[in-house]
C-alpha cells in the first residue's frame, strides 16, 4: 500500500471538505472545512490530505511549533475506509514525517475525555497523558521522539 500526504490547495480542498467521520465521532472533532479556514487565518498550520493508493482517505493538520514541540491538532479518516487499518498506518506514517520536517521532541494532541476510542488510539501509539487540558478542556497527550 502507498500512503502520502499533500498539502491542501485549490486541486483537492473541496474533496477534502466532503471527508466525514463517522455521525458517532462528529461531535469530537472538528470539520475539515473549519480547520481550512483556520489553516489560513493562523499562521504555523499545515493541513494535508491523507492518500492511500491514490485515494483520499482522510485528513489531518498539524503546526503551531513551539520550541520542542508540535501540535497534532487534526486527525481523521473518512467514514468510508473507517477500520481497515489505515488509521494506524497514517499515524506512524505522519508522526514520522513531522519528526523529519521539524526535528522536535514532542507532538502533541488533544481531545474530549469522553472519547474513550481516541484514548486508546493513542495510547497504543505511544502517546501518554500529560495530565493537562487545554483552553477548550481537552484532555492533552504526548509522544516523545526518538532521536531522528
């Protein structure tokens, strides 16, 4: 399977947009078209398409680089290609190429505590709790980097 990422632009933003997640996981992120325009009006963000043999599959977005650490602010596959794995490789696939593009130590994320799935998503990855929340009372996690 080839997975690759594209930046959003004027060729493949309004296929992204129509991405959805599962009706049971809308209310704990938000849609790809709100996180494009965020991506625009604040600088340090960088969404991309997810593509699986050519296919878009999802979405994620990423940035706000703060000394030793980047934010993993957005992470989706579309309902339709939901449970066939490629959740998992895009996030070692992802975390890889963020680790390259900005040799941090830290990526970080946040969601509701009440989304026990993204919990142990997260967890199996080797993202932990830091025992924090932020502004929206997400709760926030991280993965630290090994030397790249």
């Amino acid at each position: 399977m080839s997975l690759r990422i594209e930046r959003v632009d004027q060729s493949n933003w309004y296929h992204i947009i129509n991405l959805k997640v599962h009706p049971s996981q809308e209310n704990f992120i938000e849609s790809n078209a709100c996180s494009i325009v965020e991506s625009h009006y604040t600088a340090g963000w960088y969404p991309i398409g997810l593509y699986s043999n050519d296919v878009l599959v999802g979405f994620a977005m990423y940035g706000c680089h703060e000394q030793d650490a980047i934010w993993l602010d957005r992470f989706m596959i579309d309902k339709s290609y939901q449970g066939q794995g490629l959740g998992h490789q895009f996030l070692v696939y992802l975390l890889e190429c963020i680790k390259i593009q900005f040799k941090i130590k830290k990526i970080l994320l946040s969601f509701t505590k009440e989304n026990k799935y993204a919990r142990s998503f997260y967890e199996r990855h080797g993202f932990s709790n830091t025992n924090e929340v932020d502004p929206k009372g997400e709760l926030i996690f991280m993965y630290h980097c090994s030397e790249v």
